[in-house]
C-alpha cells in the first residue's frame, strides 16, 4: 500500500489483535532463544508504535490450555484486503483463524462522530493512524471536535444520563465467571475511557442464550458510564463516543421503554441545564454547540472534583 494514496474508508476496520506465545514462555528470563524471545515481546513491540494494549480485567490476555498458548490482546487499525486484515501498527497480516488473529472488527466509519461532521469516503494511511489516535488516545482526543462543523442547538436538546454499554454474556463455571464471547462494544469502550465521560459501576443481569445445543445460563455484563447525550431524531446521541442510542427512558419523553438484556441502554437522564445548575455553572446563552457543552460538562466535572478534594483535605 502506499501511504500517499487514498483507499476506501469502509475498508478501514478497528478491532482486537490477539498475539500469542509458548504457554512455557511466560517471561522474558525464561526465553531460551531469540525466536521464544521475539514472541513473547510482539505485544510490546506493536504497543510502542502505537496499538492499545486491553486492559486486564476484560479478556486483554488468556490462555488456550489446547495449543498450550499465552494470548495478549491488542486494539488497533486494520485495513481489509481480500480475505486478510492488515495491521497499520506492525505491518502484518492476520485473519480470525491460526496462532494470532484478530476479532470483533468494526468499521472505523462507524466509530467516527455523525453529528456535525462529514465522514470522508476515501483516506490516507496517515489518515486513518490519526483517526485512530484522535479516538483512542487522551491527548490528542480534542482533534476530532475540531473536526466537527460548529453549528449551535437549543440546550434543552442535552441531556447528562447513565450509558449502560453491553460488554457481553459471561457463562458461570465453577464458580467463576468466563467470557464466552471475547468482548462486545470494545472499541466503543475505549473511547469512552478516553472521553471526558466518567465511570461509574460494573453489573451483571442473569440471563439464557440460544444455542445449536439450548439453552446456556449466565450473566449479560454492563458497564456505566455517566454520559452527554443530544437529543436526535432516532435517539440519543452520545457526545462521548459518538454512538446513537434508543434503548431506555428518557424523562418527560420516551425513545423507547424497553430494556433489552442484551443491548445497551440509557438511564437515570436529567435535563443538560439541570445539570449545569446543580454544579453551579451558568450558560450565557441558550444555544450552544457541541463543543461548548463538552466544555461545559467538563467545568461540572472538575469542580466536583475540586469540592471532593477540598472535602478529603478537610477531613484530614
């Protein structure tokens, strides 16, 4: 490929890289040769030029007592040639089968931001890095704003809510919880850890699958994140991470009642004004744009914080 030259943005794919190792290679020390050395440094090699490696926690590594193999996950960028997924962050190819493939691909069109901005049909190499660092990475994460077109909306279109994002089904074995599914939503997470939204609690609902063989018990995993949302035609938009959301209740008016325990959805929503009043920050005017209210929204957050802080020094 050739990094001066445009290709089609659809073909961009950002998605979970899992590289792996010798199960008996567990640490550097323990590398008996420069090959056994080499595998199990993949994951911080692709890391330095710039893949994000998954948090622990989530299934960022794990093994496969089958091939007696260590996996470590990495989120990076891909573009799709033929059946093959190329990583921009090391220059390899991969598909969802042998030693280290990829999973859960989602198009970068889709993680890009649908309100006030024109989605380019075609990009560069370059480009597509830049896009990946201005979602995934905090400080260059105000380079997609910038991006976005500054048209003003009526502050009663805002509104400050819980984003319960859908992580997964878990099955019970044994008395500890195993992903059945490597992640759903991750990239979507992501980007919510490096947004301004704040976390909030992890929860499970207990639930069944279908499968070719019945029925599977477990638990659809959530995790909260405390949102800015933009009231639009087909739901609320998440300012945070540029997703459209029609599952919950929003007050005074309804989207869509229904909470599906296998979809993510809104809660606890009160009005963008409301909010604002009760951290004590005041709006000059009642039209504003997006990047106003994420500023905004930001200023609430920081004196929360600084009230917490002066509270904790108090106590001292």
């Amino acid at each position: 490929m050739v990094k001066s030259k445009k290709y089609n943005v659809e073909n961009f794919y950002v998605g979970e890289l899992y590289l792996s190792f010798p199960f008996i290679t567990t640490t550097v020390e323990s590398c008996s040769n420069k090959k056994e050395y080499l595998e199990i440094m993949k994951v911080d090699s692709i890391c330095k030029k710039g893949a994000i490696e998954i948090r622990k926690g989530s299934l960022g590594k794990y093994f496969d007592w089958d091939s007696k193999r260590c996996y470590e996950g990495v989120l990076t960028i891909f573009y799709k040639i033929d059946d093959k997924y190329l990583s921009f962050h090391n220059g390899e190819f991969y598909d969802s089968f042998g030693e280290d493939f990829c999973d859960n691909l989602v198009s970068l069109s889709e993680l890009l931001p649908k309100v006030d901005f024109i989605k380019p049909t075609s990009i560069s190499i370059k480009e597509a890095i830049n896009l990946f660092d201005y979602l995934f990475k905090k400080k260059k994460s105000n380079k997609i704003d910038e991006l976005c077109d500054k048209t003003k909306y009526q502050i009663q279109d805002f509104y400050v809510g819980n984003l319960n994002l859908y992580e997964g089904f878990s099955l019970e074995m044994e008395n500890e919880y195993k992903k059945s599914y490597q992640h759903a939503n991750l990239p979507q997470k992501y980007i919510l850890f490096n947004s301004d939204a704040n976390i909030g609690e992890m929860y499970g609902i207990k639930g069944e699958e279908k499968t070719d063989h019945g029925s599977i018990y477990g638990v659809h995993d959530f995790v909260v994140f405390k949102s800015l949302f933009l009231k639009q035609p087909h739901g609320l938009y998440n300012l945070h991470n540029y997703q459209v959301y029609n599952q919950g209740i929003l007050t005074k008016e309804h989207f869509n009642n229904k909470e599906k325990v296998d979809e993510s959805h809104y809660d606890m929503m009160i009005p963008f004004q409301e909010y604002l009043e009760n951290g004590s920050v005041e709006v000059e005017s009642d039209l504003i744009t997006i990047s106003e209210a994420l500023k905004l929204y930001k200023k609430v957050k920081t004196n929360n914080l600084k009230f917490q802080n002066y509270i904790k020094r108090r106590v001292k």
